[in-house]
C-alpha cells in the first residue's frame, strides 16, 4: 500500500566498485518489458482497484499506522498524498461498479446467444 511513492538509493560496493542502487517512484519499471513506466504508474496502477469505500478505509489505517511506525512515517506520508487521499475523495463507488458488471454480462450473454443461433450445435 506504499511501494512506489518514494524514492530509495542504497549503496552497495561489489569488487572494489561502489554502485548506487536507486529504486521508487521516478525508477523505470523494467524499460525492457514496461517501456517508460516507473514504479510510481505501476503503484497507481496496481492500487486502482480499490473502490471509494475500501480507499477510504485504507486511508484511516495508513494515518493510524503512521502514528505507530515512526521510521516508515516519510513512506507512508508519500502514499498517502501522491494517491491515497485522493482515490478516497474520486474513485467509482461500489455500489456503481455492479450496474457496469451487470451491463457487460448482458452484452456477453447477447453475443454469446448471437454465435449460438448462427452457429447452433449439433
């Protein structure tokens, strides 16, 4: 619930090398697979599914935990302004997403009768 909102560089040293590791949000993904996505479109991405209500749960217990958890408070802070805050204020309610389901069922259940009639079984 807050992967992908901050940013982290860790420095690693292999033979003699010192390598800055960075990974977080302005981190490409994986430019080979995801082309120009970073962590943070993933994080948004990933997390959209939640609906209005569920956001707003996860909003009251990520203040809850930041009161708790004095060394991820910077991380949970990040989470909760740059996606949080804001998907509990705009996302689809639940109560809204069951008219869309059910409409795409019906159009499912018209095509598939459409295939059946020209194309009965034997």
């Amino acid at each position: 619930m807050t992967s992908g909102f901050t940013d982290i560089t860790i420095e690693i040293t292999k033979k003699d090398r010192k390598f800055l590791i960075k990974s977080g949000k302005s981190q490409l993904l994986n430019p080979r697979l995801y082309g120009a996505m970073t962590f943070l479109d993933y994080a948004r991405y990933r997390l959209s599914i939640f609906s209005r209500e569920e956001a707003a749960a996860i909003v009251d217990y990520l203040e809850h935990k930041k009161t708790l958890e004095e060394m991820e408070r910077d991380r949970i802070e990040a989470a909760l302004s740059d996606f949080w805050r804001e998907r509990a204020r705009t996302a689809p309610r639940a109560q809204e997403l069951s008219p869309h389901i059910k409409e795409k069922e019906e159009y499912v259940a018209a095509i598939l009768e459409e295939n059946e009639a020209k194309n009965p079984k034997h």
